[in-house]
C-alpha cells in the first residue's frame, strides 16, 4: 500500500486534486470530512469538545462550526486546543478507513494543516496543492466567507513555500481545470505508480 498525504491551503484546490486522484483509482479519506464526523452528537468528540468550549457553541443541540470557528480563529491557545482533540481522532478515523484495502492500494489522505501537524513522516509521498492567493480568495468569496474570515483562516495556515519542504510534488492550480488534471496525471504516471511498484519489488 501507498500512503499519499495531500496537503494545501484554504481554496488551493486540493480537493479537486483529491477527486482527479479518485478518478485515476486512488482510495481518497477526507480529514475534512472526518474532522466533521468525529464530534458529531453522541460521539467522544463531541463531549471533549463541549467541555473545552462550552454549551455556546451549540445550535439546536449540534456543534455550530461557525461559532466554534469564531472561537478559534480569534486565539490560538483555543485553536490548538481543538486540534488536540480533533486529530487524534482523525488519525484514528483515517487508519480505520485504509486498514482493509488491498496491498496494491494507493490511499490518499486529504490534510490541510499536514505541515502545521508534523504528520509527513506517516506518508510514503507527500503532495502539496499551490495557488496564487488572489485566486485562492476568489474562491473563498466565492463560497460565501467573509474578507477578514479568510484572512483569518489563510494567516493560521502554513505558506506555500512551508508545505512546498515537506513534499515530492508540488502541483500547481492556477489554471483550468483540464491543466491541473494534466499535472495530477502527471504524478500519478511518473511518481505515485514507479513508488507503487518499487515498495511491491522491496
């Protein structure tokens, strides 16, 4: 088995990355989407995350990530609280997921904050996802997020150049989306399968 770690900023575009990747027949876990199921009503997350932030951030009875994030956003202390709860949990998650595929199976994890974590070292290949960051805000707007949200989330990210040291490739997605499907194709061809095949022959 392969274990791909997929990283970029807030509106870089690695989902897509992610999705091209599925396309070409990688299995691709989403920390995002666990990140959101591991402190859904009933879970451990849920209680551990309540009793460090309190009933505020709650609506209808559902963690209210918006408020959560406006919480954490705001105080670093506060954001590297919930980290402490959210990515233990993740890993645990994102293991679970990959622990039944095929030896033959190239797993790609979806982490955002990978450099932030210290986590390359639990991957065979590490790629990171580069855009110029006025398309990057574009897209955010696009989503509907606030100027000063997305200079929040983007100032608590890593830079690209910080990602860019812990990866085997850098794809580049200021472009189409036929160009950056070219770039994935890229990696896939010249790097994620020859490292496939050399850890089969080991």
């Amino acid at each position: 088995m392969l274990r791909v770690g997929l990283t970029g900023g807030i509106g870089s575009g690695k989902s897509s990355v992610g999705e091209i990747l599925q396309e070409l027949g990688a299995v691709v876990i989403d920390s995002d989407d666990l990140a959101k199921s591991v402190i859904e009503r009933g879970t451990d997350g849920f209680e551990q995350v309540i009793a460090a932030f309190g009933d505020e951030i709650l609506s209808s009875g559902e963690i209210d990530r918006s408020k959560l994030a406006a919480q954490v956003f705001n105080d670093e202390a506060k954001r590297r609280k919930l980290e402490s709860i959210i990515h233990p949990l993740v890993r645990k998650a994102a293991e679970e997921q990959s622990k039944n595929l095929p030896d033959d199976a190239i797993v790609v994890n979806e982490i955002p904050l990978l450099f932030e974590t210290n986590g390359a070292s639990r991957f065979d290949f590490v790629i990171s996802v580069s855009t110029k960051d006025e398309l990057r805000v574009a897209r955010l707007k696009q989503r509907g997020m606030k100027d000063y949200e997305i200079a929040q989330r983007i100032a608590a990210q890593a830079t690209d150049q910080q990602r860019a040291s812990i990866s085997n490739a850098v794809i580049e997605n200021n472009g189409s989306i036929d160009a950056l499907a070219a770039r994935v194709q890229k990696v896939w061809d010249e790097q994620l399968i020859p490292k496939l095949t050399d850890q089969a022959v080991k």
